[in-house]
C-alpha cells in the first residue's frame, strides 16, 4: 500500500523501496505496532505489474522490467558496462484522475 500510496499522491523515492519508502514503513510500524518487510511472497502479481521494459544498449544487454516509469540506470550500471538503458515497451497509459481528488484522501505524516 505504501507504493499506490507514493502512486496517488505523485511522490518520487531514490529506488523502489527507497528512503522515503522506509520512512513510511516505520511510520505505520510505529503507529500500528506492525512489523512491515520489504520482502514479499506475491512475485506472479509483482511480475504482471511490470510493463515499463527497458534494455541496456551496452554489451551486457541486460532487460529490466519495471512496474514505474522510471529509468533503471544506475552509477554502478554505467560504470561495470557503459550502456545506458533505452525503453523498449510500455503499456497503454489509463485516464489520468485529477491530482484534487487523490489528495482528498492523503493524510498527514510527520
């Protein structure tokens, strides 16, 4: 829920499961008195998620499949194979809700 979370309100994090991504993990920890993990056991559903594609036009090769719209290039990537990662497929873009309405719903957390 913390991904749709960052979905809706248009939030950007340094990785998938970034620092932000931690900071709200502890939040709800904290207040609910939860023991949230970053790993899951739903890879199948994860998987099906994943429709930005891209592919490193380096010697590696390397495909990366990604359910954000965000480039998997990293420093160490660049680095270990010179290649930059180039979109090669990406789904159908839905209707766009209005920011307005998502923000309805957001809550606040310091």
């Amino acid at each position: 829920m913390i991904h749709a979370y960052f979905f809706i309100m248009d939030l950007k994090d340094d990785d998938d499961h970034g620092k932000g991504f931690r900071f709200y993990m502890r939040y709800i920890d904290n207040v609910c008195g939860t023991k949230l993990k970053i790993e899951h056991e739903f890879e199948d559903e994860v998987e099906a998620l994943k429709r930005h594609w891209w592919s490193c036009d380096g010697p590696c090769g390397k495909l990366e499949k990604r359910a954000t719209n965000r480039s998997p290039d990293t420093k160490e990537h660049k680095r270990k194979c010179g290649g930059k990662f180039v979109k090669i497929a990406e789904p159908d873009e839905p209707p766009k809700k209005k920011k307005e309405d998502a923000k309805e719903y957001s809550i606040r957390m310091e």
